[in-house]
C-alpha cells in the first residue's frame, strides 16, 4: 500500500463511538508508518488507517477501549479504506446518549443474529431503569466478550460458540411465556424483570469461564451461581438508587432459585420459578436436540442423560385436530 496514492471520496464520512478491537502497524511502499485499526459496534465493523504524521492517537490503548472517531473515505488501486481524521477517548457524556448496547462489537459475536436479538430486546424495554442496569451490566464489563463468545456448557446444552448468549436470550424469551401463561394479568412492568433475569441467569460464567468455556481461576474456586451478584453487582448498586424494589427482586430471583435453594431463602415470588423452570427446558430442549439428530424415534443420549422419541407416525391422527365437546 502507498499512503500517498489516498484519494478522497467526496462526502463521505464515517462518525461514532466504536470499541477497539484490533490494532497494528505497517510501514507503506515508501517506510511511511500507519496503522489498521478495526472498529466495532453492534452494528457493523470498520477497517481504518491511521497516518502517523497526520493523526496522534491516544496513548496506552488496550482492547475494546471505547473511542469517538470521524474518518474520511478514501480510494487507492480501486479500493476503498478509511481515513482516521480524529480519535479520542469516548467521554461518559458521550456514551450516556448512546441508545442501549450500542457499543457491544459485532464483530465478537459468533452468531450475529442473536446479538441483534438481544439490542432489539433490550431497547423494547419500557423500563428506563432497567435498561440502564443492562448496559451497567454488559457495556462496562471487562469480560463482555465472553458473554458474546462463550459456550453455555463444554460438554453438553448449548456447547458451541455463542451458546451461552443463546441459551440466555431462551430462557428470558421462555421466562415471559410461562408469566404469560400462567398470570396473564401479570404487569408489563414484571414481566420486563422477569425477561432480564432470565437473560442475566448465568452471568456469572462470565468469570467462571473464558471465551472457550475453561474455567477461570475464579471457576475453579467458585459455582458460577455464586457470581451472579457480583458480575451484576454495578447494575444493581444502579438500581439500588433508582428501583430498589426490582434491585431486591433480581437479587432473590438469582439465588433462591439455585438448586436446593443454596443461599437458604425459599422462592417468595412466581418469577423465580419460572426463571428456574425456563433454564433447565432451554438445556434440556438442546440436549434432546443433539441426543435424537439422526434418529426420528427411540433412545439417544446426551453423555450421562437418556433421551427418548415415541413412534407415533401413522396412527392417524387428523381427525383429533378438531376438539371434543362436553
């Protein structure tokens, strides 16, 4: 590449808060120095240079550092780049005004689909307090990447990458269904709650475990449910100030509802169970899935778990779509 061959493209200007998520230096044909740098948000990912003798970055950058840019859109041998024209280290003033998990990289997610469906349900929220405890929660985690990456088990349910934000996103889809079901008169404002401790259950694997599912110092010394509180721990001291009453409610949501009832407290809400519920259908639906792929009927297994698909194929059973009366 050669610096000096950059041709602007008339307006045409990227702007935004974005994480950095990887960084290195070149020297061009000539031994001009520049960086490519790549951005992240949940939306999309950039690619930009950064010229030496033209632009001074801030200094001790580390990964998925938050910085406000503008870049200018530049050609060079027919291909496109981005030229840094600022870079600074993103203020709490400017992230505040941020719309909700705006600044979770993309570019981590293994399965994209599922980071869309997490911003589109997080900023549904009608619960202003709630979606600031969600951004406490994930945008000022030092371990966000492993929300996004991490399978929710080695061995069994949900064991790819991703997993764990897909088994998460199922249990607090699964969590609002049974409220539904079972309270309908049940307010928009719990089943909001109910939907983000189903979604924030197993958090604390987030430092149980790294990215690939291997625990951690912390895994090795400690349950994962033991870390729910302190991987929520900023939202809830959020929460404290403005809700008290749903801080409290996530609290005895997450350790009541432990096997066994850990923390000796018996569920004083309905919640609780269905959170509780809506966790193990999510790990046994996926186990069943991965016991019975390539069998229509009969047993599967899933390590230590049995799994079983009746025959029921052929038994007519049309007629019984209509319902009896009486």
């Amino acid at each position: 590449m050669t610096t000096n061959n950059l041709r602007p493209v008339a307006d045409a200007m990227l702007n935004g808060t974005f994480r950095l998520t990887g960084k290195m230096s070149h020297f061009d044909e000539h031994g001009r120095p520049y960086q490519r740098i790549r951005l992240s948000d949940c939306n999309q990912d950039h690619e930009v240079i950064a010229l030496a003798d033209a632009l001074t970055l801030p200094e001790r950058l580390s990964h998925l550092d938050l910085l406000t840019v503008s870049a200018e859109a530049y050609q060079f041998n027919g291909q496109s780049a981005w030229q840094l024209t600022s870079a600074q280290r993103s203020t709490n003033e400017e992230l505040v005004l941020l719309p909700a998990l705006q600044t979770l990289p993309r570019l981590y997610c293994p399965k994209p689909e599922y980071l869309d469906r997490l911003v589109s349900s997080v900023r549904s929220l009608q619960c202003a307090p709630l979606q600031e405890f969600v951004k406490c929660v994930l945008e000022y985690s030092p371990r966000l990447e492993v929300f996004l990456k991490a399978p929710a088990s080695t061995k069994y349910h949900h064991n790819e990458p991703g997993g764990l934000l897909k088994h998460s996103l199922e249990v607090a889809r699964n969590t609002v269904v049974m409220c539904r079901n079972n309270e309908p008169e049940m307010s928009r404002e719990l089943q909001e709650v109910a939907y983000i401790a189903g979604l924030f259950h197993d958090i604390g694997k987030v430092y149980a475990y790294d990215i690939h599912g291997k625990p951690t110092g912390q895994g090795m010394l400690f349950d994962h449910a033991d870390l729910t509180l302190e991987a929520c721990a900023s939202g809830l001291a959020y929460l404290d100030h403005t809700a008290p009453d749903i801080a409290q409610l996530l609290r005895h949501i997450w350790t009541c509802a432990s096997p066994g009832a850990r923390y000796g407290a018996a569920p004083a809400i309905t919640l609780a169970r269905y959170v509780r519920d809506a966790d193990g259908q999510s790990a046994m639906a996926d186990n069943q899935r991965k016991a019975m792929k390539s069998r229509l009927s009969g047993f599967g297994s899933v390590g230590n778990n049995r799994y079983w698909l009746p025959v029921l194929s052929g038994l007519g059973l049309p007629h019984l779509q209509a319902q009896p009366h009486g």
